[in-house]
C-alpha cells in the first residue's frame, strides 16, 4: 500500500497546521473555478474538480500541504452565462494575495499557486513577481507527453481534452447527450470538439499533468524529492 506524502489543510486541526507548518513546507493553493460555464455538456464545476484531483495527485506523492480550492476567480469570458461565479480582476488578485498574506504571517515561506484557468494566469504571474517564494504552476503548460492522443489539438475550451478528464474524474457530469456542439462561443460556452473525449485519454492527460507538476515543484524545491 502506498504512503500518503502529503496533507490537506482542511484535515487539520489547527495545532496540526501549526506543526506542520514548522517544517517549512510547500503550500499548494489549487485555484479552479466552483461554477464556470463549460458547454452544455459539463457541469459548472468541471474546474473545481480538475483543480482537486490534481492537488490530491500532489499530496500522495510529495510532501506537500494542499490548502482548499480556491473556487473564485478572473473568467470575464464568462460572466454572461447562468451560473457562472467571477470577480473583478482586482477583486481577484486582492483574494490571493490575502490568502498568500494569511499563509506567510503563519509561517510559511514556500507557495505554489496551482492554476487551472486562462484568465487567471497574468494576474496569478503577477502576484507570483511579488513573492521570491512563491511559484505557479500553470496547468495549460502542463502534460505535453500525452498530447499525442488528442486527436483535435485546437486549443479549446471544454473541449475533447477537457471533457476526456471529466469522463475520467467524474463521469457521470458529463452530458453525453449533449457532445455535438455547433454553434459559436458566445451562444455554446464552448469552443473546440468533444466528441472524440475518452476517459482513457483524461487519465493519459491528468498523469501527464502530475509528472509536470512534481518536476516543476522538485527543480525549484529539491528537497520535495527526499
């Protein structure tokens, strides 16, 4: 049976958060949209989800602290479809540094902003500038080595790769039914073609996205690795 390596803050109590939080160690802040458009054929949470597995990939295989997702961001993209939750841009960079702020003044050095959005990646690189200490880990960037089974590379938004990893996570949040999408971004939600989306190539993609993740974590904190 495998070690769990890491923790979620959220298991803590907080005298527990305080030890761990003595041993220096990296504080993952996984940011993902709780409610976002995703077509008609993916719930709204399908950031959120992707945003938790990953961390929870992270927490089993590195000594990581994975603080609770961030369901709120910048999606302007979005803002005109039922549902679909989003700040300000300021709002949003003021919500993270706050959080970051939190952390430090408990003693934390070491934080990694896990970002599973677009929008979010410029204010998100902003505020990364501010904090030596501080990484982001885009996941855009993340998973090239399973590229190869996305038969429709064209960047997309929920589209085959993204409804590969829900079909993987969750399947049943996937409306199958609704896979043939046609029409343009604003009246969909959706751009790119998910109909060629198995769980098979979700899970290629999530474990490419990880392998990503723990190198980019390790060659900037080698001692994550012992």
């Amino acid at each position: 049976m495998s070690v769990i390596k890491g923790v979620w803050l959220e298991d803590l109590t907080w005298p527990e958060a305080k030890v761990q939080f003595a041993t220096n160690p990296v504080v993952v802040i996984p940011i993902g949209a709780a409610a976002k458009a995703h077509g008609p054929h993916l719930s709204l949470k399908t950031d959120a989800l992707t945003a938790r597995a990953l961390a929870q990939a992270l927490v089993e295989r590195l000594p990581v602290v994975a603080a609770p997702v961030l369901g709120f961001g910048f999606y302007p993209a979005f803002a005109s479809f039922a549902g679909s939750q989003h700040l300000g841009i300021d709002t949003f960079k003021a919500v993270v540094r706050d959080l970051i702020g939190n952390f430090t003044s408990h003693g934390v050095q070491r934080i990694a902003l896990l970002n599973t959005g677009v929008s979010t990646e410029k204010p998100l690189d902003e505020i990364a500038a501010e904090h030596p200490d501080a990484l982001v880990l885009h996941m855009r960037l993340m998973g090239q080595a399973a590229e190869v089974l996305v038969e429709n590379r064209d960047s997309g938004h929920a589209d085959e790769r993204e409804t590969s990893v829900v079909l993987a996570l969750e399947p049943r949040s996937v409306r199958l039914d609704r896979l043939a999408l046609d029409g343009p971004f604003e009246v969909t939600g959706a751009t790119g073609d998910p109909r060629r989306a198995t769980a098979f190539k979700g899970e290629r993609l999530l474990a490419a996205r990880v392998d990503d993740l723990i190198e980019t974590l390790v060659r900037r904190w080698p001692d994550l690795s012992t």
